[in-house]
C-alpha cells in the first residue's frame, strides 16, 4: 500500500508541475477548499441529496468535491503560468499539495480505504509530520508566489536624471 500511496502523491506532483500550473496557488486553494467546507458544514448533505435526485451521491462524495474543488479549478485555470525556467520552484508546493489534499480527503474515504491506509508505512509518517508540510508549503508557496508572479513594469515613466 505504501507504494500505491507514494504514487499517487508522485502523480499528482508531476502533473501540477509538467502543466505548469501554479502549485503554490493550488497548495492555498487547497487549504480554501478546507476553509469552504468548513463552513459549509451540514448544507452539504442538503447538496448532496439535491445533486443526487436521479444518482446516488453520498455526503462524503459532495464535501470530498466541495474541498477538492478550488484546487482543481485553480491548477485549470493557472496551467502554463508558470515559465519553464522556474519549474523547480514548483516541486515543493506541488508535493505538500497532493499530501495535504489527500489528508483532508481521508475522512471522506470509505472505511475499508482508511483502514488500508492507517496500516501502510508512509500514512504514519505523513501523519507524523503533517504539520512540518503544511508550514514547509505555505512557506514554499509564498516564496514560488513572490519569484514566478511576473512583475509590472510602468510605462511611460523614467527616472530623471541629473544632467
């Protein structure tokens, strides 16, 4: 199990970075995406039962959705944003994205998934450093935000001389 984990972590990393989507940017849509369900709390059933007339639609399939949903957007919307020449600052934000994402959709997994994954090596060790990859990817994030953003430039406006 623990390579089916590593996997899926590697899979999701490379394609935020081979799309050249602004991880860092999905990295904090992510956490939003906690933000939203949070705050959206028991509506999401009501959604659910609403979205599910003709299909079957779980709760937890709807705030899995819910939660997942900025991020996804985000890494669409922002593909090819980031030039190939500062790729590698996205490694980083693009990892703790896929390990955070898949915390925060552990809840909504089914019961024999969770267990699978408490037994595995890696889910241990993710759980234990949890907190050190959401800090080491909201710092990265900030810092792959300050140097890909492209800066702009005032046209129309130099600097005076002293002649």
């Amino acid at each position: 199990m623990i390579y089916a984990l590593i996997a899926l972590i590697t899979i999701v990393s490379l394609v935020l970075v081979l799309m050249r989507t602004n991880a860092a940017v999905v990295f904090l849509a992510v956490c939003a995406g906690s933000i939203l369900l949070a705050a959206a709390g028991r509506d999401t059933n009501l959604l659910a039962q609403s979205v599910g007339t003709g299909l079957e639609v779980s709760g937890n399939a709807i705030q899995a959705m819910l939660l997942l949903a900025p991020g996804v957007v985000s890494a669409v919307l922002l593909r090819k944003r980031v030039p190939s020449s500062k790729m590698l600052f996205n490694v980083v934000p693009a990892f703790c994205a896929a390990v955070v994402g898949l915390t925060l959709v552990y809840p909504f997994l089914s019961s024999s998934f969770q267990s699978t994954l408490i037994a595995s090596n890696g889910w241990s060790m993710i759980a234990q450093y949890y907190e050190l990859i959401v800090v080491v990817g909201i710092v990265s994030s900030l810092v792959t935000i300050a140097l890909t953003i492209p800066k702009h430039h005032k046209v129309g406006r130099h600097k005076k001389g002293s002649h």
